[in-house]
C-alpha cells in the first residue's frame, strides 16, 4: 500500500508500506508502484483537507454534448487559415 502522508514546505512526502516494513519515498515512486502492482494509495483526511481542492462533477448534459459533437466532427471541418507557401 502507498500512503501520501504530509506535506512540507510544498513538498509531498509518502511510505510504501511492503511486507510490515515501511519505506519512506518519493510520492511520485510510489504511486507509480501502486499503478503498476494495482496497490491502493491512501492519504489522510487531515492531509487532504489541509491541502486537497474540490472538484465540480461535470453535468452529464454537457458531456453527452461534447461526445455527440465529437462522432459528427471530421478533419475537413478545419480549414487551415494561413496555408503555408512550402507545398509548392
């Protein structure tokens, strides 16, 4: 298991947590280990309520928009507005 646990002077800082031993590393390490092995990545509350941020959740309107928008697009809808002379 990775666990982020603090955060100091802009710094995160992170434990691997292997077999009962704790390995303190770098949280980018660490969370590419977790990515690799399927491992979780915890953090605490405390942690994340000094320096987590919120996230609005998207309407699904607008997203289905934006999916139906990108099956009708198609290359020939841009035009390019400065052709380059070097296609000669």
């Amino acid at each position: 298991m990775v666990v982020i646990t603090a955060m100091n002077d802009g710094v995160y800082e992170a434990e691997l947590h292997v077999g009962g031993h704790i390995i303190d590393a770098r949280p980018s390490d660490c969370v590419a280990v977790a990515l690799r092995l399927g491992w979780p990545i915890q953090c605490p509350r405390s942690l994340m309520d000094q320096v987590g941020v919120e996230v609005e959740a998207v309407a699904s309107d607008e997203v289905e928009a934006f999916r139906a928008f990108l099956d009708s697009v198609n290359a020939d809808d841009f035009e390019d507005e400065n052709p380059s002379s070097d296609e000669d």
